[in-house]
C-alpha cells in the first residue's frame, strides 16, 4: 500500500473509464398500455418535404439533409407501397371483402421494385378495366419516379 495516496498497489493502475457505471435508463420498453399515436408514411412524407425544400431555399446542405431527406422520401414510397399492398389484399376481387384468414402479410422486402410489381399485381386483380384502372396501365415499374408517386400521393 501506497501510504502517500492511501492506495494498494493494484488501485494505482485502474482506469477509470472502463469501469462500469450505473445507467440511468433513457430509452425503454414502455408498458402493455402504451400505443404510438403516429401515422408513419405521412411523417416519412412531410419531414422529407421539409428537408428538400429547405434544400431547395439554400437553408440546407445537399451533401447532408439531402441525404436524408432523400432517405425519408425512398422510405415515405416503401411504406405506401406496403399500405397498398396490405389493403387490397383485404378484398377477394373488386365486389367482395377477403376473409379474416386469407388476408397475407407483406413479405419482408426493402426494394422498392419488388414492391412495386406485388402493388401493381394487387391492384390489377381487384380493379376492373375501367376509368382510373385504364389510366394506371401507364404507370411501369421502370417508369416510377418520385414525381409520379408523389403526384399520386396528393391526389388521394
């Protein structure tokens, strides 16, 4: 033992920032009650609008919120797609409601393309030839930009 420091020899090399520390807990599970209030594709939506705009104003940088705000717009497209997707797989065909049971899940997928091709296929078996189906056989999955989507997205 060190008398000058009051230290045992071994406490001389400890290294106080590896040493484990209590944490305060700042991010949890919440309890059984607990529901989001958030509708999440119109907030991918609206705070990737912002960004770009900002962009567009010269309040931002491309390099950095364009980044993400490009993100947010690719993600804003996944999640409608998936909506779509999901909902019209509530109806047998264009005069009937599915039953409980025959409603599928969307396959876990990030690309958009794939995506696109299951929306297209949906929407093509439940929506007659007619008026606004005979409109969206010119959207092609090679054709789809952001513009198209978004202009869809404002329409609805």
């Amino acid at each position: 033992m060190d008398p000058q420091l009051g230290q045992s020899e071994d406490d001389k090399w400890r290294f106080p920032f590896f040493e484990k520390r209590p944490y305060k807990e700042v991010f949890y599970l919440p309890g059984t009650e607990w529901k989001v209030e958030a509708v999440w594709d119109d907030a991918y939506y609206e705070a990737a609008k912002r960004l770009i705009q900002g962009i567009a104003r010269g309040e931002y940088l491309q390099a950095i919120e364009g980044v993400a705000g490009l993100y947010l717009f690719r993600h804003y497209i996944e999640l409608a797609l998936k909506f779509v997707i999901f909902h019209s797989r509530w109806l047998k065909d264009s005069n009937s409601n599915a039953k409980l049971e025959e409603i599928k899940d969307v396959k876990k997928t990030h690309s958009l393309r794939k995506l696109w091709g299951v929306a297209e296929t949906e929407c093509r078996r439940i929506i007659s030839k007619s008026g606004s189906a005979q409109e969206s056989d010119s959207f092609q999955p090679d054709g789809l930009s952001a513009r198209s989507v978004f202009r869809l997205h404002s329409a609805v």
